[in-house]
C-alpha cells in the first residue's frame, strides 16, 4: 500500500462542485489501495477577498489577526472536501494547519516550518481514513495560527509528503504540468515530462508561479520527486526531481517573468570604498532584501568636490518599493547621492537551464532576440544557471514570446 500526498489547488476547488469532482478523484485514488492525504487550498480568490477585508478593517492589520483570518479560507475548503468525500460514504477527516502538527516559527505571513508532529494523522490513516488538511497554515510552538507566505499550499504538501515519508506528493492545478513558460502568456509553451528540482526551483523564484519556491527548495533538500498534473484532467504531468542524464539536453529549459519588483537608482553618489556598503546596509537593515545591482563604471569627476561619482542601481520587491524610496530619500545626503529616481514600470525576464554551464554565446543570443523587438535593457544578472534582464513592463509577453521562439522552445 502506498501513501500519496495529494494538493489541490485554489482554481481546482474554486467551486462547491469542483470540491466534489476532486474529492471523487481522490477517493478513487484511495479505492485503488492507497493510504491518501490532501492538501486543499482557498477556493479561489478567497485569500485576497480575506486581505482586503482586513484591510478595510484596519489600515495596517496586525500579522497574528491577519494570519488567524487567512488561516479560514483553507479551513473552509478542508471541511467541504471532507463533507463532499462524506456524501460517497467515505469516513473522511479535515485537519488545520495545528492539528495536523504543523509547527512554524513565529514569522506571520511567511512563517517557515520548523516540525511536523505526524502522530495523529498517522492514526487516522492507519484507521482506514482519508485525511484532508487545510494547507498554507500552521502554528508556533505557543499555539498562535500562521501562514506560510503566498502559495503555500505547495510547501504544505511537500513537507507532509516528507514527514509521512510518502511515496508521491502530487500536485494538482490549472495546467497539465510545468510547461517551458507560462500558458497563459504563450501558446507555443511546451509541457515537458521532467524537470530537475534546480532548474524548476530557479523559475520559481524568477516568477514562475506554478510551484511556491520554498515547496520546491524542500523537496530538493528531501529528495522528494514532486508530480505536477491538472485536477480535472487525466495526463501524466510532470515530474520534478533530480537531474539526470535522459533530461532534455537544451542549453535553456525555459521561460519566467515577474512584475513584481521596483528599481531604485542613486543619481552621482560619491565612487569611493564603502559606498555600496553603506547603501545596502540601509535597505538591509530594514529586512528588504535585494536582488539585482548594477553599478556605472565611475568616469565622472564632480567639478564641485573634484571627487569621482558614479550611479547605482538596484531592485526590491514591489511590495518593499515605497519604503525602501523613502528610505533612499532620507538618507540620500549621507549616502553622497546628488539624486534618487524609481520605477515600478518594469519586468524581470529570465532564461532557465542548467545546460547553460556548458553552453557560451546564451546570453548574447538573448540580447540580440530582445533587441531584435525593439526591447532596451536596463539591468542584466546572470548565474551558473540563468539570465536575467530588467525590461519596460509593458514588453513583457513580447519579450516571453521572443525568447521561446528564439530558442527554439517549442521543440523537445
Ligand atoms: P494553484 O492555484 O493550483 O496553486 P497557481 O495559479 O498558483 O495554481 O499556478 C498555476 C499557474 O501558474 C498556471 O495557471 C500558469 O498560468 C502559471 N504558470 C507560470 N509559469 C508556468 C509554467 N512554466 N508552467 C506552468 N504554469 C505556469
Ligand atoms: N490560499 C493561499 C494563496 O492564495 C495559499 C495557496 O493557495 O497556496 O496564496
Ligand atoms: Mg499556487
């Protein structure tokens, strides 16, 4: 008998007869002599409908209520699945985030998992039943609810899929897999049957949002191979798990974008040792974290001060944007910086493959398909593994579309 691990998603139970269809499906899997935990997050929608509530409640909600009001919307879709596997006759249970032994740090809205306290699901699996629990959510040690950032379902999953030591965690959404870009935004994008656990957690982070990064990053540190199918579809799916030789050999796997951060740059701040230091201490300090940085080579003298300056650039998450301006602002005269602008007006485009490590010239043929649409880049980094480049956001589709026909994705 096998123990498999089960998540549905907010789109895949966005209604009460969807909840049903996919409690059939679950129950099936059960009938065929599986021992079966599911995962359900919100219907969708649900979660934002709860944080603009909150938000009308308050200006700025506190976390701990925040949380203890998010935590519903997954408690809700858990009874209704267990209620729907109920009316086939089957003795289903639904369980939160705490009485399934989900325990987190104290983080509210982005709390990690810190242990899981499998006993009692345990027992209600080795009593024959099917056990559903509500996803995103746990506890800290003293009992206060907490969730575990957006799209956490997906981390709920695998870290159950681990504890229970389960034979597959299985992942159910919109798409029939992970495709080499975004559906939605390509309809050239290619389903591919595998995907290793780097190259999925890299357009994961880069905005591919079909898998929460940290579920990813936990099922690379576990070695649990996650299989990503769509709930209302039969298909294989995908399977993401470690790299091997039979994974496709391309030098670029696929494509991510993210609209989702802002850029900062210091006008003429003074070139000297310690500048950047001093910088991102300031944004650091405040808990933003950083992710692209560039700055000019310095070949300018103030005529004023006959110092060298240059400019320096960088980005932040969307949501850390008009605080880490102000604090730019405030500090502007300490930092030596004559001026500073922002933008929220862009998108990150990224390449993904582990090929790349072997493979030169990737970067200049993604300059040259971009600049073939016209599209200036204003920031690029890269790893051992990806591409990046900071774009105008109103080019990104252009620029997905570009780059997946530039290197050929569409093809196996
Ligand atoms: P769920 O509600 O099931 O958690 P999400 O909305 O979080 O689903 O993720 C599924 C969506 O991710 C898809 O509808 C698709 O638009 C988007 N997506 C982005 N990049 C990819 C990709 N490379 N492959 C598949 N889907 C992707
Ligand atoms: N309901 C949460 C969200 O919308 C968690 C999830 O769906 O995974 O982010
Ligand atoms: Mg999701």
């Amino acid at each position: 008998m096998s123990l498999i691990v089960q998540k549905y998603g907010g789109s895949s139970v966005a209604t009460p007869e969807l909840i049903r269809q996919v409690a059939r499906r679950a129950l099936d899997a059960k009938n065929q002599g599986h021992q079966i935990v599911v995962v359900l997050s919100a219907m969708k929608g649900e979660t934002d409908r709860l944080l603009a509530l909150a938000s009308r409640m308050h200006p700025q909600p506190s976390p701990r209520e925040v949380d203890q009001l998010l935590a519903t919307g997954e408690l809700t879709t858990a009874s209704l699945f267990a209620l729907a596997c109920q009316t086939y006759g089957e003795r289903a249970k639904s369980f939160s985030g705490l009485q399934a032994g989900i325990q987190t740090d104290n983080r509210h809205q982005r709390a990690r998992i810190v242990n899981i306290d499998a006993a009692r699901l345990r027992s209600e699996l080795a009593k024959g039943r099917l056990v559903a629990v509500a996803g995103f959510q746990g506890a800290t040690a003293g009992g206060d609810v907490t969730t575990l950032g957006r799209g956490g379902s997906d981390t709920t999953a695998v870290a159950l899929a681990v504890a229970l030591k389960a034979d597959a965690c299985e992942i159910y959404t919109d798409v029939e897999g992970i495709y080499t870009t975004d559906p939605g935004v390509c309809d050239r994008a290619r389903k591919m049957d595998r995907i290793s656990f780097e190259e999925m957690m890299e357009l994961a982070s880069l905005g591919a949002k079909v898998m929460e990064i940290r579920s990813v990053e936990f099922a690379m540190n576990y070695n649990m191979p996650i299989h990503v199918r769509h709930a209302h579809l039969p298909g294989a799916g995908t399977l993401i798990c470690e790299e091997d030789t039979d994974m496709e050999k391309k030098p670029v796997v696929g494509v991510a974008y993210s609209k989702n951060e802002a850029r900062i740059t210091l006008l003429k701040v003074s070139d000297q040792p310690g500048t950047a230091a001093k910088i991102l201490g300031i944004i650091s300090a405040s808990g933003i974290v950083v992710d692209m940085i560039i700055q000019n080579q310095s070949a300018n003298i103030d005529p004023n001060s006959g110092e060298p300056h240059t400019d320096f650039s960088f980005t932040v998450p969307l949501s850390d944007y008009p605080k880490a301006l102000e604090l730019m602002r405030d500090t502007a005269a300490e930092i030596g910086a004559e001026r500073i602008v922002g933008t929220d007006n862009i998108a990150k485009i990224s390449l993904v493959g582990v090929g790349m490590r072997n493979h030169a010239g990737v970067a200049a043929q993604m300059f040259q398909a971009l600049a073939r649409e016209g599209i200036n880049i204003s920031l690029i980094s890269t790893s051992e593994i990806k591409i990046s480049c900071i774009i105008e956001k109103k080019y990104t589709e252009l620029a997905v579309r570009a780059l997946h026909d530039a290197f050929e994705l569409h093809q196996a």
